[in-house]
C-alpha cells in the first residue's frame, strides 16, 4: 500500500472539552440548599455531608452579580461581590460567592483567576457534594483549555472519588488528559467504557471519541485493533479518510486482500474522489492481478479529471493495459507516457510491449532510447531484451554484442551466456549451411 499508516495521527483534535462554564451558578442555589439537608451516600463508607443553606439575602447579591457579568458589566459585578465578602456569611454562602467570582472572571477570559476561585470553592469546608462535583469538573476542564494536563488530572481523579457512575464524556476527558501526557495505555480503557456505554445504551459512540480511540490505538502500536476501530469509524462515519486508512492498517498487517476490499468498498460509496485515493485503488488493483480493472480507474479519473494526465500516471496506466494484454491501449498511453518523461523505464516498458506484438524494429527503438538514459537502472534486463530484438531481426553480430554487454552484470550473466551459447551454435549452423550449398 502507498498510503503510509503514519498519516494516520498528523494532529489530535480536541476531544469532549466543553467551554468550562461554571456549572453551578446562583439558579441553582436553591435546589443545591435542599441536596445539602438530604445528601444520602453515593459511595460506601462515606459520610453524610451537612451543609448550611443559602439565605435569600446573600442569594440576592448574588443573583445581582451574576446579571452584572452577563450584561458585560464585570467590574460592578465583581464589586458586588467584593462588598459582599465583608458581610457575615456560613461556609456554604462563602462557597458560593467564590463560585461567582469564578463565573465573573470566566467570562472575563480571566482563566487563572477562574481557577483560584474555583479552588477557594472546594477548599470550603461542608459544603454540598454536588457543588465540589461540579467544581471539580470545572476545574478539570479549565486546566485543559490553558493545556496544563497535569494539573488537570488531579481534580478530575477527585470528581471520579466522587461519582457513583461517571458518564463517558468524563471517561473521554481523562482519556484525553493522558492522551496529552503521552500515557497511551493509561488512556485506553476510560477510551473503552465511554464506547462500551453507548453501545451498551443502543447509541452509536460519538465520530470525535472514536478518533480518540484510534489514536490511542495507533499510539500503542495496536494495528489490529487500530483495524477494528478504523471499521466502526468507516461503517457509522461514512468517509474516504477511514477506509484509506483501514486500507494502510491491513497493508501494514499484511493483509492484501482486505486492504482492496476496503479501498473497493470506499470507492463503490462514491467516497474516493482525490487522485492520491483512486491512484492507490488502481495500484492495489494490480497488486491483485486486476488489471483491467485497474485500467479502468486511472482511464475514468483522468476522463473525470480527478486524476492528473502526467507521466507518472500515464506509465501506470500503461502498465495496467499492458499486464492486461490490452497492447493497444498500452502502446497508446505508454507513448505518450515517454514522450511527456523521456525516462528511460517508460521507453522500456514500450520496448516490452512492442516485443510482445514481434513488432522489431519498434521495440529496438524504444530500448535504444530507454539505454540512453544516463538514470536507467534496468540496463541488464534492457541489454537482453536488446540481443532478443537483434537475433529477431537476423542480426547475430549485434544481438551478440548486446547479450556481451548484459554478461557483465551479474543478474543477467547466466542468461546472457546461454543466448551467447546459442547464438554461438546458430552462426556454426548457418556457415556449415551455406558451405553445403
């Protein structure tokens, strides 16, 4: 395969990070005063959590900032809030007056700001399980979105302590953090139960948490695993990328006929459109002794133009039409193939067509010109095919010289002896011949 597998991870996209709003903010206050007085155990062996509720004077103020902050009015707002610090209030107003300091210096971009509020938050004692949860998501995310992954591991384990069942876009954010700390097999299971849970739930897993697992995958020098995700990618996410890809992966597990397969199956959908796509289809093609059909890609993606009429793939086509015996298309294309390169491997490979036909005097031409070539490297095969043309031509002094030049080569010595042998006996034949007569 041409495709080279390495293509596979150019870049990591983001994957599950959601801007870090703060999630808890001054609505939710009230319900979060009655999850205080009837926290129940998430977990085994953890205590009952009570904290102290949210009187409507604070929430107020609080309220007040927050509109403040939304009509972009940040520095009343956090005024609001710095005159609200000097009034008396219990640890969870406290709590809760930092988690608006962090909703005001979010939407500031005020991100390091952002974090230390957040952190005052959850270094408040007593105060509601579901506002450290979701400070400690925010914190987990916030750490992401300034690419601070060590940091942002640390809070995220904490909220994991925490929830009884985490969903898989928390499984896909930690998976993402190791992922970015380069500790690909640390990131592969949380990968595994976010796409087991949503196939456990009748969903498809999400495109961008499949990339994920890819990724890792490829990351971990799984191939055959890599395979396996390339697959669900292609079949829920119709698109060339991921067959080409799963064509590369069977390439590099040495699997050829899947690798068509897969190329055949992207190209029945309509998906391979660029020429580097079509291109490898075709060689894939040949690879399998399909040659026809090969022929016929490059032929239609040069009609199309999705395929560039250059020497490169003109010679492939060529090829094509000449491993299929269509010698007429192959004389045809592998001319123009010569003409636009003046290579000699292009003047050879019409040399072998033309011999293939006994047209003589053509052949010699074209293996003339292909031993011109000072970057030809296939001059021993070039100088037997040559001595085959001249003893064709009844030219046994030439043929004899040509089949001396391919001796010289050690690839080529044994045969080049055995024609010399036979050229050798031939001219004994033809003197002994001509004096009997």
């Amino acid at each position: 395969m041409k495709f080279p597998v390495a293509t596979l991870v150019t870049t990591l996209l983001v994957v599950g990070v959601t801007t870090a709003v703060p999630s808890h903010t001054v609505q939710a206050a009230q319900s979060a005063n009655g999850q205080a007085e009837q926290q129940v155990e998430k977990k085994k062996k953890r205590r009952v959590k009570r904290s102290q509720t949210l009187r409507p004077k604070i929430y107020k103020k609080l309220e007040q900032a927050r509109v403040l902050a939304d009509e972009k009015k940040y520095d009343e707002a956090l005024a609001t809030l710095t005159a609200l610090e000097k009034r008396k209030r219990n640890s969870y107003e406290k709590a809760m007056t930092h988690n608006m300091y962090a909703y005001v210096y979010f939407n500031q971009e005020r991100f390091d700001d952002a974090i230390k509020a957040y952190q005052n938050v959850v270094s408040t004692k007593n105060i509601p399980e579901s506002l450290q949860q979701s400070t400690l998501y925010s914190l987990a995310k916030l750490h992401l979105m300034q690419e601070n992954y060590q940091a942002s591991l640390k809070p995220l384990n904490e909220w994991f302590g925490l929830v009884e069942k985490p969903g898989g876009e928390a499984h896909i954010l930690r998976a993402q953090i190791y992922f970015q700390l380069e500790q690909y097999k640390k990131a592969l299971p949380d990968v595994k139960v976010a796409i087991a849970d949503e196939k456990q739930k009748g969903k498809k897993p999400r495109e961008n948490w499949l990339m994920l697992e890819r990724a890792v995958y490829y990351q971990n020098k799984d191939f055959k695993s890599l395979a396996r995700c390339l697959q669900d990618l292609a079949t829920l996410y119709p698109k060339a990328q991921y067959w080409v890809q799963l064509a590369a992966v069977y390439s590099e597990l040495n699997m050829p006929l899947k690798e068509l397969s897969a190329l055949e199956a992207a190209h029945e959908q309509g998906l391979l459109t660029k020429e580097s796509e079509l291109v490898n289809l075709a060689q894939a093609l040949l690879g399998q002794e399909v040659p026809y059909k090969a022929a016929k890609i490059m032929a239609d993606g040069m009609k199309s133009k999705q395929i560039e009429v250059n020497a490169r793939n003109l010679s492939l086509l060529g090829d094509a039409w000449m491993i299929a015996k269509e010698y007429d298309n192959a004389i045809k294309i592998m001319t123009k193939a010569a003409e636009l390169s003046g290579e000699g491997n292009d003047f050879y490979k019409l040399a072998q067509i033309h011999t293939e036909r006994q047209e003589w005097n053509l052949a010699l031409a074209n293996v003339d010109s292909a031993l011109k070539d000072q970057s030809f490297k296939k001059t021993a095969d070039a100088q037997i095919l040559r001595g085959l043309v001249l003893f064709n031509l009844n030219n046994l002094a030439d043929a004899q010289g040509a089949f001396e030049a391919a001796a010289e080569f050690k690839s080529s010595e044994k045969m080049a002896a055995q024609w010399l042998a036979y050229i050798e006996g031939e001219r004994k034949r033809r003197e002994y011949m001509a004096g009997t007569l």
